[in-house]
C-alpha cells in the first residue's frame, strides 16, 4: 500500500502545490473545485457538485454488493497572510493554507485514484467527500442538508465515515487518534452591557457598564470552576472588550465578545445557560441591563470506539507498530466532521507532518503563518485512506 502511494507521490505533490498556490476562503472555492475535478477526471467515479457551495462528491461502486464508506478532505484556506518561506508559497493576499487543507484534499484525490485501480477488490460503494468551508463556515453541514448521505444521495447512506488531519506537531508519519470525543464543541459568546452614559468626573450620575463588565470576566471564569466538573471540563475565554470613545466620558455601552469549549453536549448545554444567568445576575448588581447572544458553533466531535480501532488497526498494519500511537488527550479545537460523526458512526484521526529537520514541540502550529508541512507525510495518508476503506470493504 505505501508502495502504490509512493508511486502516486508526483500526483499527489503536484496537486498539493497547485492548491497552496490558490488558497480559497469559505464556502466558495471555483479554483479548488477545478483542480480536484482534473485530477478525477477519467476515473470510474460517478461525480456531484454542490449547489450553496463548490464541494466535490465522487462515487466508487465496487465490484461486488457491499455496505457505504465515506472518506473526507476539507478544501478551504484560513484568511490570513504567509510567512513560511515555501517556494510555492500562497499568491493569493490575505489567504493561506495554513491547516494543511491542502494536504488533504491531494491524499484523497490520490486515494482515490488507488482504489479505483483496486475496483475489483471492493464490496461495497466508496464516498469521496471534498469539501470547503470548514474553517468556522459549516461546509459539512451544507454538504449534509444537500442530501450527502440521504439513500437518494449519489453513495446511499455511509454505514462508517473516516478522515484525517495532518499536524506540525506530530513526527511525520504518526497516526493518532482516540475513542470518544477528539475535538470539542465551540461556540461564540456576545454581551452587551448597558447603562448610563455620563461625564468621568461624576459617576454617581451615571451607570457605568465598565465596572459591571469587568465583574462579568472574573464571574463567567469562576462560573467555570465552580459549577462545571472538572472531569468534563470548558474552556471559557473572554478574548475582545471595547467600551467608551475617550478618557472623559463614562460610555452607555460596554461589550465582551468570547468563545466556549466543551468536551461533552451536556456541558456544552449547561455552561450555556449558566452563562446568561451569570451575566443578567452580575449586571442586576451594578444597576444595569445585559444583552447575552451565543452563535452556535461546531458540535463535539466524537469518534466511534469501534471504527476509531479499526483506524489505527489499519495504521499498523499500513505504517508499522511504531507509527500508531494513542492520542493522550482531546484538543479543544473544533473541527466541522463533527456533523458527519453526529449521523454516521466513523473517526477523526491525527497525521504527523513535522518537517524531519525540526523539533515537533517547537515547530510553527497549524494556524500559524510560518507552518510548515512535511510532503512526504502524504505518502502515509493516501495508504491510510486507501487501506481503511479496503480493510472496510474486502469480501466477505
């Protein structure tokens, strides 16, 4: 398998660097789209487009009756300038690569290519699934709302789901992942406190919403502490506070805007609803109103105990022993295959992609502007995808 993938390797950089080169934001992606088209073009592969956005659904039916696999690479770049020295860096301003999207979406196209060679060999349809907007713009859910995985969708209804996420600070070539939730949930917090503006000098004629916003951190993270297990714990973060205009006026207004984390749905409910009692409690004390707005985010992504083994059964048998290893600890990050996992049983899994030559603790994360991929890691995670839906739907 890594043999097949190695040979697949010119392909697999190409495509990879012709992505890097034209990152795309959000959920329309025509430059993406097109190059993933080409390099499917020719195969055996029955092949949708989105409607609300550019995804790309390529159907494999093998050769003999079996069930549904899904497989997925997320298409999208983050909106941000780079700074990694590469020489196919981004010529796009203000876009980048910088989550390895890009890696991604090359395996897949290549794994692709690899199993339909291997038709013969597979029981059961395969689902490719390319998809953009995963970066805080719910591609996975339009995908599913569009009938990705409805019995009248190109595949029929995935019995398993399965994809991969390189990281920089992983040694190029390991495999993680874990039972149970991977990835948290996130969601956004908005407060707008409101009192009564009035002249510096004489706050005692006004309400001032500073004061009472300033409480309103200290509160939300106690609230944390102390009402939420610390065996299934949050993250609450207050990351932007903006009131006033000046030095001599106490302003009407003051906002907090922040993010919530969350291992577990019921949590995530719960820290929700503490929230507004927190901040209605808090601004009542200091005689002033609040506005509490959450926009939803991702959900927590949970991976299937079973197919989760499986996953890393197929890394050892595809890698080596030595290449597979338990990851120790969810991440608080959010990832939007959460929806995917919420409908089909299937797994998130971690690919190492740390430069050979750099210290993976001290290499530049995912999300940074100087990360930077190891090429070679792609080899890994064409075998990885090629062998999880072999293994998956071999003849019985």
């Amino acid at each position: 398998m890594l043999a097949e993938a190695r040979a697949l390797q010119p392909r697999t950089l190409a495509l990879r660097r012709v992505l890097h080169r034209n990152p795309e934001v959000g959920l329309t992606l025509p430059v993406t789209q097109a190059a993933v088209l080409s390099a499917l073009r020719e195969l055996p592969l029955e092949i949708t487009t989105g409607h609300g956005l550019s995804s790309v659904t390529a159907v494999l039916r093998g050769a003999h009756a079996g069930p549904t696999v899904l497989v997925r690479a997320d298409m999208d770049a983050l909106p941000m300038d780079e700074d990694s020295g590469v020489p196919f860096a981004s010529e796009v301003e203000g876009a980048m690569h910088a989550c390895g999207h890009d890696l991604h979406t090359a395996m897949l196209a290549s794994a692709a290519r690899l199993l339909c060679d291997r038709r013969e060999r597979l029981a059961g349809t395969v689902v490719f699934m390319f998809q953009p907007g995963e970066e805080s713009a719910h591609g996975a859910r339009t995908m599913l709302d569009e009938g990705l995985l409805s019995a009248e969708g190109p595949g029929g209804v995935p019995e398993s789901a399965m994809a991969l996420h390189v990281t920089s600070r992983l040694a190029a070539g390991t495999l993680q992942t874990r039972p149970d939730s991977i990835m948290a949930s996130s969601d956004d917090l908005h407060v707008r406190v409101t009192g009564r503006g009035g002249h510096a000098s004489a706050p005692h004629d006004a309400l001032d919403p500073v004061p009472a916003a300033a409480a309103m951190v200290g509160a939300l993270h106690t609230m944390i502490t102390r009402r939420i297990s610390a065996f299934d714990p949050a993250v609450l973060t207050v990351s932007h506070i903006s009131a006033g205009t000046t030095t001599n006026v106490i302003p009407e207004t003051a906002l907090l805007e922040g993010t919530v984390r969350t291992l577990s749905e019921e949590t995530r409910g719960r820290v929700l609803e503490e929230i507004g009692q927190v901040c209605t409690g808090v601004a009542t004390a200091y005689g002033c109103t609040c506005e509490v707005d959450i926009e939803a985010g991702y959900p927590v992504t949970v991976n299937d105990p079973d197919v989760a083994d499986r996953v890393a059964d197929v890394g050892r048998s595809v890698l080596g022993s030595r290449f597979v290893e338990p990851m120790p600890d969810p991440i608080m990050g959010s990832e939007d295959f959460s929806y995917v996992l919420g409908r089909v049983p299937g797994a998130l899994a971690f690919l190492g992609a740390c430069p050979t030559d750099v210290d993976p603790a001290e290499a530049p994360p995912n999300h940074s502007n100087r990360v930077v991929f190891d090429e070679d890691a792609m080899v890994a995670g064409v075998a990885l995808y090629s062998g999880y839906v072999l293994d998956t739907l071999r003849p019985r």
